[in-house]
C-alpha cells in the first residue's frame, strides 16, 4: 500500500514538472507557431540568478523564489524581443532554427560566464524532506510540486477565461490577424504569453534547483526535449493536451521503472518511447489535438 | 469619411488591385460591386493593413497608410471580414468583450453587450455558448456586432450575404439598412448586386483590380443586367 502511494506520487510529480515546462511551450506554440527550444535555458538562467543574488545579496529562500520567478519572466520576454519577434510570421522552420541558436549562444554563454561544472546552489533543498504518515514515508517536494502545478494550472485557466488579454489569447491561438483587427496589440499578446512561459518555467526551476541543489549549463535542454515528446502526445498547441502528455509521460516513466526488472533498466527509455510511437499511431496529431477545419469559407 | 487615392493591393509578389480611388462620405452606405477576384476584399484588406499595399488612405483627414493593423482599428475602422472569422473557441459573449476591447469601462462594455442582445435575440439566447455552434446567419450579426463595439467611425462589410439561404440573406440586409439609418457609415462589399444596390448610396464596380464604373446607385437600376455583365453569365 505505501509502496502504490509512494509510486502515484512519483508519477504526479514527475508529471507536474513536465506538465509545467509543456504548458510553458504550448501556450508560445498555440499563439505563433514556434517551437520555443531555448525554453530549457530561460529554466538554467533561472537557476544562475540563484547564484548571482545569493553572492550578492541575501539567501533567504524566500526572496530567491521571487528572484527565479521574475529572473525566468524577464529572460523570456527578452528573448521573445531579441530573437523572435525579427523573425515573426516567417516560416515554421524559421522559428525553429532560431529557437535553437538562440538555445545554444545561451548555453555556451552560461559556460563562459558560469562554469561548464555544476555550481552549488543548495538554497532550495529544504523543501526536500522526508515525511512519514504511519507507515507511509513520501518527500515533501513532491507533494509540494504536485500541488504547485494545479494551482498554477487553475490560476492559468481563469486568467485564459476572465481577462481580456487571457480570451485574446485564446483568440489568436486560432486567427491571431482577426485579433489584431479588433484593436488589440500584437506584441502585448505575445510578450504577454511568453511572460506566461516564463513565469512557468521559474516555476519549474523552482522544484528542480530543490531536486538537484546544482545549476549546470545543460540543465534546461533535457526537461525540455520531454516537454516537446508531452506536446506532441497531448497535441501540438493544445493547452489541456500539453498538461495531459506531461502527467501521461511521468505516470508512463514510473510504471516502466516499477514493472521492468532491475536487469532490463536501461530499457525504460525505449519502453516509454514505445509508448508514445503506439499513441501517435492511435493519434497522429497528439491525444487532443485542436480539431482541423474541414469546411469551405462560409 | 473615408479616402484611398492610387490604392494598390499585392499578395506577395502580386498586383491584385491596380490603383483605385474610392470615397466613402460621413453616413453613407458605398458599395464595391465585382465577380470573384476583381479585388473587392483586397481593397478591404489595405484599408484595414493586412496585406501589403501602396498609395494613400485618409480617414477623416488623416493619412492612415503606415499605420499597423492595430492602429488603424483604433482610429475608427472596423470590419466584419468575408468568412465571419468569429472566434470559434470563445464564447458569443466573449467574442463581443474582444469586439470592445478598447473600451477602458467595462461596466458601460457590458450595458452595450446586452444591448445588443436585445437587439439579436438569438445572440443572446447562446451567450455562454462557443461561437463555432452557431449557424452561418447568426455568425455574421456577431462578426457584425463585434465589429461595432469597437464604436468604428466606418465599418467595411465584406460578402455578409455569402453562403447563406436567402432568407437569412434578406435578413442580413435588413440589419445594414438599419445601421444605416442609425447613421453607421458603410463599405460594403458584395456579389449580390441588386440586394446591395438597394441598400446603397453610391456604387463602384470593381473589375480585374480596377475601377470599371461608378455613380449614384440609382444610375444602376435595380442591377440584374450588372452582374451578368460582370460575370458573362445571362440569366
């Protein structure tokens, strides 16, 4: 019995971090179709402003928190100004392309300003601890991070359903021009979304500085190739199919470790990708894809 | 009200409209009468600044041509585009709260919205509902609506009748007299030529990207020979 509960919160856990990170890409992609690669580097600055305000100002968890939140919110929007919005409305690819250069200038800056090695940034750590309810032993990280992520998904809801910048939001997922002509400003929708991805990325930043006490260059790109794999379950684009292909991938992960035996442990990767090739096949564009418009022009 | 002089229109690398001037005074109703691909909505499309486009627009006065799409709806032009394009995820009430997004009162936004529930009652009836359930009719009086809460000092109406039964047609009509009367000034674009010569002032026949003919919409009768004449189809 602790063992299933242990293992449920394993995989909400993982899920909610993934989750977070393809909530974080989809709500870009849904908006101006691009695949937002660098996303992983906005989540490693946010661990570099914990050791740039712990040397230079205070360690206080509380105010680093603050510090990774609005860190993550401005390196995103800043990119968004930088990178993105010169090659706005260019092709798919485009975007792409620059996505990933930009991924990678990021990562080799952080290696020369920083340090190709892990930096020690421990101050989160305390959120880590183990709690025993009788006979049920659970870290409280994960508890922690699981109901973060619903939190932060239902304050994400209302905000798409009751603000005017939310329901434009919403709008220009499907005719961002139309948007436009009622007024409303192209670059305060889509700084305002990539304000969004950012604020989601701290977040996940947050729990992993907690999990792994160190911030290294790469850090960012692999949570991100997972959140891409949950995008495409959930469907590209669609916001509950982001969040669904995150809690999918991480209940997936647990399963594949709780059932292969100890031996075939380096198949847990294959296993689940094996699942993800028969989702895909089941359905191409993902689980909840946005459906496709099939009718003329009335 | 409304000018554009030597108006070209590209979509891409391609002259779609060849320099028209058109004029559009306070209260009227113009309509732009042509076959398919005479360039009626790319004339509309440069008005508004969603596809690239060359010569002057005035509105009022001032010279709108460089401004970007956003701007241009703030100074007073508005439209309900060929397609509806209502927003098909957002309910028929949000759908208004964009049209009026640029109103800072949202109390008096609200008061407006339930006007003009009363005033299409089927709009009302489906409130909370998506607009992608509604039917091709009822999609247009909500493009229509959307549009004027954006209190426009001009609307562009492109092909409101298209795609829908005549009935529904003769009703769509009936609400462009009736902001007409309301003192609404309208570019409407149409293909349905005697339907929208009735409702009109002044009429311009667009054809091949240019200017054909134009004059008092009583000059053109009641248009059964025009859209013959446009089309070669004789009926």
């Amino acid at each position: 019995m602790d063992y299933a509960i242990q293992q449920t919160l394993n995989a909400l856990s993982f899920g909610a971090e993934y989750a977070l990170i393809a909530l974080g890409l989809a709500i870009v992609f849904s908006i101006m179709g691009l695949v937002n690669f660098a996303h992983g580097e906005v989540v490693a600055f946010g661990g570099y402003s914990m050791v740039i305000v712990s040397t230079l100002l205070t360690n206080s968890p509380w105010i680093l928190m603050a510090g990774v939140l609005i860190a993550c919110v401005v390196a995103s929007v800043a990119l968004e100004r930088v990178a993105f919005r010169t090659v706005r409305g260019a092709d798919l690819t485009t975007g792409l392309l620059t996505a990933f250069g930009v991924s990678i200038i990021l990562q080799n800056l952080f290696l020369l300003l920083g340090s190709p090695r892990p930096m020690a940034a421990t101050q989160f750590i305390f959120l880590d601890k183990t709690l025993t309810f009788g006979s049920v032993r659970v870290s409280s990280l994960q508890i922690y991070e699981t109901l973060a992520t619903f939190v932060a998904i239902g304050i994400l809801m209302t905000f798409l359903r009751k603000t005017t910048l939310g329901m434009a939001m919403r709008a220009a997922s499907l005719d961002f021009e139309m948007v436009r002509l009622c007024g409303i400003r192209a670059n305060r929708v889509i700084a305002g979304a990539f304000a969004i991805s950012g604020l989601l990325a701290g977040l996940a930043c947050i729990f992993i500085m907690a999990r792994r006490g160190s911030v290294q260059p790469h850090m960012g790109f692999d949570p991100v190739l997972v959140a891409f794999v949950a995008c495409v379950i959930g469907g590209f684009g669609s916001l509950p199919g982001a969040v669904l292909g995150g809690f999918l991938l991480g209940i997936a992960e647990v399963v594949v470790l709780v059932l292969l035996p100890q031996s075939a442990g380096g198949m847990a990767q294959a296993a689940v990708f094996t699942m993800v090739a028969l989702v895909l096949i089941w359905r191409p564009d993902g689980i909840l894809s946005p459906a496709r418009e099939k009718g003329d022009k009335i | 009200m409304l000018q554009t002089s030597s108006l070209k229109a590209f979509h891409g690398p391609i002259e779609a409209v060849h320099g028209i001037d058109i004029s559009v005074a306070e209260g009227q109703c113009v309509t732009l009468l042509g076959p398919n691909g005479a360039g009626k909505t790319s004339t509309l499309s440069a008005i508004t600044g969603t596809v690239r486009a060359t010569g002057t627009i005035r509105l009022g006065g001032e010279d709108i041509s460089r401004l970007p799409v956003e701007d241009r709806c703030r100074r007073g032009i508005a439209i309900s585009p060929e397609g509806r394009r209502v927003f098909a995820n957002l309910s028929v009430r949000d759908n208004l709260i964009m049209g009026g997004a640029l109103q800072p009162d949202k109390a008096q936004l609200n008061r407006e919205i339930e006007d003009w529930f009363t005033h299409f009652p089927v709009l009302g009836e489906r409130h909370a509902q998506p607009a992608g359930t509604l039917s091709g009719g009822e999609q247009q009086m909500l493009a229509i609506a959307r549009a004027l809460l954006s209190k426009p000092r001009i609307l562009l109406l492109d092909e409101p009748s298209l795609g829908l039964a005549p009935m529904i047609v003769a009703k769509i009509f009936e609400i462009v007299r009736d902001l007409k009367a309301r003192g609404t000034t309208i570019l409407l674009v149409e293909q349905n030529a005697s339907a929208a010569i009735r409702v009109s002032d002044y009429v311009y026949v667009l054809n091949n990207g240019l200017i054909s003919s134009h004059g008092a919409a009583a000059n053109f009768g009641d248009g059964s020979d025009l859209m013959g004449e446009l089309t070669g189809v004789h009926v």
